[in-house]
C-alpha cells in the first residue's frame, strides 16, 4: 500500500533586524573618520578623546580601536599608545599592480558587450564626478570613481573577482583620501581618464580602451609614490 506524504508548508523566515550597538557604532564611526582621512596617517588615538567626542564610555571605544589594529587601521606601540597606521608604500604599488591586472582584463572582455542602459550607467558615473569636482565634494567623487570602475566586474559577473574588488575598496578610499584628496591636479586627470576610457568603450574602441585603464592606474599610482617620495626628501 502507497504511502501519502503530506507536504508541510512552511512560512519564510524573515530577517531579524538588529539595532547598531555602542560598539558597532563607534567603530563605524571612528573607521569612517580614518577613511575619509579626517584622522590622518600617524595621528594619536586617545581612548578618552574619542569617547567623550562620540558621547559614549570608554569600553565601546576600547573595542572599536581594538578592531581596527586586526584590521590594520590602526597601530598600537609601546608606551606609546594608539595611532593611525600609516600607509606603506609597498602595499600601494601591491594594490595598484593588482587592479591594473584585473581591471584591464575586465575591460578587455566586457567593452563590447555594454548595452545602451550599461552605457547611461557609466556616463551617468561620469557626469556625477564632473558635479562633484565642480561642488567640491570629495567623498562623492570617490562615490561616483567607486561606480564607474565596478561597472566592468558586474558585466564580467564572476563574483570571485568581485568580492576582490570590492575588499580593496575600504584601502582604495583610504589611499585615495589620504593621498589624493589635496592635489587637485591629479583628481581632474583621473576624472578626464575615466571620459576618455567611456568614449573609447561607446566608440567600440576595446583595444585603447584597454591602454587607457592601464595608463589611468598606473598614472595614478605613480602620482601618489612620487609626491611621496617629494616629501621625504624635503622633511631631510
């Protein structure tokens, strides 16, 4: 004799919306202030500075510090404290090396297959850099750099060069904010690089296309180790 199972229905589970705690809080907070480079490379973190700052105890930002130096935001030295982590050369060329080698790959195989709303997408990510610089508003000019370069590796659709895209963000803004953000010379290059690359995608244009991504990062990277290096040699 044939058993009938019976289907159970089940109702879906919803997401369980959780409040920010103090410590999430002010490790956010404190983490978008070294990103932003409000708080700059070097820079002294004084547990009771910050907490009185963000109107919380001191244990919440005990954690939060402790947090960042896993995440390399922050150093700890001793007998002398917390400070900014400052930014290593080397982990700038690193990055830069590994963008150029994704990036131009996804250009290389995605140029050609943007349809007409890809391409709106892209220019609307131009148009609002080009506002941005004109507002002076540096952050939404990083928002604005952030969506025009992912719109390759979400055409692309490998999400594995994705996830790695987008872990190098958080350092990108932080090299960008710390680095970038007071030569203005270097920002309007990188906002005409990114027309040029765009017009060189809508002509169809793949192979300069290419070129251009590669000279935009390594034009940038350049930029940012040579005023580095200006620095050092005129602190000797």
């Amino acid at each position: 004799m044939l058993r009938v199972w019976q289907m159970i229905s089940r109702e879906p589970f919803y997401q369980i919306e959780r409040p920010q705690t103090l410590d999430e809080r002010a490790y956010l907070q404190i983490k978008k202030a070294i990103l932003s480079g409000m708080l700059v490379p070097g820079e002294p973190i004084v547990e009771t500075q910050l907490a009185e700052e963000l109107g919380v105890s001191r244990t919440p930002v005990r954690k939060a510090i402790w947090r960042l130096e896993q995440e390399g935001f922050i150093t700890s030295a001793p007998f002398k404290g917390y400070y900014v982590s400052k930014i290593d050369s080397q982990d700038i060329k690193e990055i830069y090396q590994l963008r150029e080698i994704l990036e131009c790959h996804l250009v290389g195989e995605t140029a050609r297959q943007f349809t007409r709303e890809d391409l709106a997408e892209i220019e609307c990510a131009v148009l609002a850099a080009d506002e941005a610089l004109e507002e002076g508003d540096y952050s939404a000019f990083l928002e604005s750099n952030r969506r025009f370069h992912h719109a390759f590796d979400r055409k692309y659709g490998n999400e594995r060069i994705s996830d790695v895209l987008r872990n190098l963000d958080e350092r990108m803004r932080w090299i960008l904010s710390t680095e970038v953000q007071d030569q203005r010379d270097v920002v309007e290059a990188s906002f005409q690089e990114h027309k040029l690359i765009f017009e060189a995608i809508r002509e169809g244009d793949v192979e300069s296309a290419v070129s251009l991504m590669r000279q935009h990062l390594t034009g940038i990277c350049r930029a940012i180790l040579s005023r580095r290096e200006g620095s050092e040699h005129g602190a000797e």
